[in-house]
C-alpha cells in the first residue's frame, strides 16, 4: 500500500516562503551592495567629515575637491590613466580570447596530437595558480624580449603578460565538446578547411560564449594592477588601479581622494556587468558540460 498523501502546501505558506525568500535576497544584496555605496558618497565628502562620521549614508554636501586632487597623480594626468586602462584591457581582451578561442577548438578538433593534453592540463592547473607567483619568470620573460626598453615595448609586455586568461579557455572548451561532430564532420566532406569551419560555422555557434568570455577577460584585465606595476617602467603606462596605489603612495591616507579614484576604476566594470549580465549567464550555460 502507497503512504499517505503529501499536502501541498497552502497559498499562505507558498507567499510566507517567497516573503522570507525575498527578504533574505535582499538582505544578501544590501550586504555587497553597501561597501561600493559607501565608496561613492565618500568620494563626495570631505576629509574630515569622513573621519568624524564614517558611516554616514549622505554627503552634508557634494565636495568636489577630491576629484580636483586625482586629475593629476604622480605628475600623470588622470586620463593618462584612463586611457591606458581602456586601451591595454580592450587589446588584451581582443588578444587574448582569439588565441583561447582558436587554441581551444585545435584542442577540440585534435586533442591527441603531442602536448594537447599537457597545455588542457596547465590552463586548469592555472586557474588555481597565484598569479603573483609568476610575475619573477614573468618579468624576465618581458625583459629577455626586449620589452623593458621603450614605452611602446611596455605596453606590448603589459598586454601579453595579461592578456592569456585560462577560464576562458576552458569555457571556450566546453562549449566546443557539446557542438554535434557530424555538424563538422559534413563540412570538411564538403571541402571546407578547419579554418573555413571555425569561422563560418562554429563562431556563429558560439556568440553567446564570445561575448561571455570577453566579459569575463574585461573585468579580470580592468583589475590587473600587480603584473602592470612590475614590467611598467615609467608611470607613462599606469592604469587605474596601479595609479590608485601610487595615490596612497603620494598622499598617505587621504581617504576623500582615494574613494574618489576608486569610484572611477570601480563604477565603469559595475556598469557593463550589471548591463550584460543575462548575456554572462546564457554564455555560461551554453558552455556547461552536458550530464
């Protein structure tokens, strides 16, 4: 004999649980959320005020001084900054999800010629890797290239040293494992080459992921500042957050200043994650593997 029926729960248990769902939602959002607010208000008042009232939810009034202060850090213009964060974290990112892209679909297509195996298995030693650990071998890499010796070498060794991303690579990967073989198999009896084949059939496949990985190279390129630090030879080729610590290296602890500089590296990445963040989650789900 079946056991007794289980009740379904009634239409006030059902809304008391989404209520207490809801609520512990947003207590968890409030939570992450509230540090970035802090930052922002902060950056609008002035030293003392943060001092006196650290916690304060509003500015007593909108103080510009500190925004006045980092225009020009170090003797470097603030935009000097800006566009060497725009440009290294665009061309890295372009780099470097090409290479893990077409590398990822060789692996795919060929995964048992010499060393495959070994590069799939560094990537994903890598992403557990420190990447401060690396930056000695790094460093002498970059300087037996020749790198160290012009601005423009600089910028070439800081776009190389960040621009290999592993959890793309395995992104990219998985994806390509869940796309049909007889999809590819039909093409190359049609006469089509491997290169023909990635670029026509199985990018266009790919975009959601495309667009994931550039995503996730943008936010972790933007943030990169230990690497940069290291190989960079002059100011001239700082980002954002590298100018951030030379700020606190100028200045001591001034908290207005250092808020303000943080609001500007922070708020850019916060934007284009929140605005393309369904597009992150479909890209991540189409580069699942399938149970």
């Amino acid at each position: 004999m079946s056991g007794p029926a289980r009740k379904k729960p009634s239409a006030a248990s059902r809304l008391a649980i989404q209520v207490v769902a809801y609520a512990a939602a947003i207590a968890i959002s409030i939570f992450f959320v509230y540090p970035f607010y802090w930052m922002i208000v902060n950056s609008f008042r002035t030293q003392e005020a943060v001092l006196s009232r650290p916690l304060a939810l509003l500015p007593e009034q909108f103080d510009f001084a500190a925004y006045e202060t980092i225009a020009n850090i170090g003797g470097v213009s603030l935009t000097t900054y800006l566009t060497n964060s725009l440009l290294i974290t665009a061309v890295a990112t372009a780099l470097g999800v090409s290479i893990m892209a077409m590398g990822a679909y060789a692996l795919y297509r060929s995964p048992k010629l010499p060393l495959f195996g070994t590069v799939r298995n560094t990537f994903l030693v890598a992403i557990m890797y420190p990447n401060m650990l690396l930056v000695i071998p790094l460093y002498f890499v970059v300087y037996y290239l020749g790198l160290l010796q012009s601005q423009a070498g600089n910028y070439v060794g800081i776009v190389l040293s960040i621009s290999i991303v592993p959890l793309v690579f395995i992104l990219f990967l998985q994806f390509f494992r869940n796309i049909p073989s007889e999809l590819l198999d039909a093409a190359v009896m049609d006469g089509a080459t491997e290169w023909q084949i990635f670029r026509r059939i199985v990018l266009p496949l790919a975009k959601p992921v495309v667009l994931t990985a550039c995503l996730i190279a943008v936010l972790l390129n933007w943030k990169q500042w230990f690497q940069i630090l290291v190989i960079s030879t002059s100011p001239d080729t700082y980002t954002l957050p590298v100018a951030l610590l030379s700020l606190n290296t100028e200045y001591g602890v001034n908290f207005q200043a250092t808020m303000a500089l943080a609001t500007l590296t922070c708020v850019p990445v916060i934007i284009v994650f929140i605005l393309t963040q369904r597009r992150v989650m479909s890209g991540f789900l189409a580069g699942a593997v399938k149970g």
